[in-house]
C-alpha cells in the first residue's frame, strides 16, 4: 500500500514537472510568433508605401527593379534567411533590410 502511493506520488510529481515545462514553451513560442507576426506586419506596410506611387520596371523570381518620382531608380531583391534587400541605383544608394 504504501509503495503504490509512492509510485502515484512520484508519477504525479514527474507529470506536473512536464505541464510546468510544456507552459514555458507555449510562452516563449507565443512571444517570438508575435514579434514575428509584428515585423512582417511592418514590413509589408513599408512595401505598399513605396510601391504606390512607383513604377515596376523589371522583375524576377529573386529582384525587382522599380522607378519612383524624380526618376529615381531602386531595386528591392531576396537575400540570406528570407531577408529583403533595397538598393538605390544611383552611386551611394539606400540599403535597408527587413
């Protein structure tokens, strides 16, 4: 009698150690996804305001090339880890990343 509260003791101690550890995950994957979701937010925010009033003038798979007022000229193209990249095409161009 006294080994099976034991066991049970010790199986219901091993199953709340795995519930506390299984809830600091949640956490943790809930906080990056949002941080994530945020700045993909962001970023398509900025694509569609530089995109509005410009003109596409190339485009592939990996670039696209595209003219705002004043003939200016930029070109936005894939870079490591699904980053985007945005050059200027005039020396001394802008480069930002998302």
């Amino acid at each position: 009698m006294l080994a099976e509260a034991v066991i049970a003791l010790l199986v219901t101690v091993m199953t709340l150690g795995i519930l506390q550890q299984s809830l600091q995950i949640v956490k943790k994957v809930e906080s990056n996804t949002r941080s994530e979701v945020l700045r993909w937010h962001i970023s398509n925010e900025r694509i569609q305001d530089l995109f509005l009033h410009s003109k596409v003038l190339e485009s592939n798979d990996q670039q696209i090339i595209f003219e705002v007022s004043g003939n200016k000229r930029y070109s936005i193209e894939s870079y490591q880890n699904n980053m985007l990249r945005m050059t200027g095409a005039e020396v001394g161009g802008i480069c930002q990343f998302w």
